[in-house]
C-alpha cells in the first residue's frame, strides 16, 4: 500500500466506524396491560314471506300434503 491509499482509507474506515454508532434501533415490547376488545353487536334479523292466496289456501286445508 502507497501513503495514497492509506490517506484514503483511513478516514474512511474511521467514518464507517462512527457512522455505525448512528444507526437508529428497534425496539418491539409486549404492553403493559393486556389488550382488551370491546364488540357491543346487535344483529336483528326480520324475515317476510309472502305466499300467493291459493298457496295459502292449498297449506291451510291441507290438500297439498
């Protein structure tokens, strides 16, 4: 190695040293208190059935069955 190269590369490798104490870290930590979930559901349902007068006719006497 010529006094070039080494001029070079050692502020380099100083810099990347340094720089690599810069590097932002991540930290992932369960909470402190457990998760709670609160599901207020009210499902209501309606069905209609429409059925012609002779059908109504034919199940209420029973000639259909």
């Amino acid at each position: 190695m010529n006094v070039k190269q080494t001029k070079f590369l050692l502020p380099l490798a100083a810099a990347l040293l340094l720089a690599s104490g810069c590097t932002p870290t991540v930290k992932i930590e369960p909470p402190d208190k457990p998760i709670v979930i609160n599901l207020n559901v009210k499902i209501e349902h309606e069905i209609r059935i429409k059925v012609d007068k002779e059908l109504d006719q034919l199940l209420t006497n029973d000639e259909l069955f």
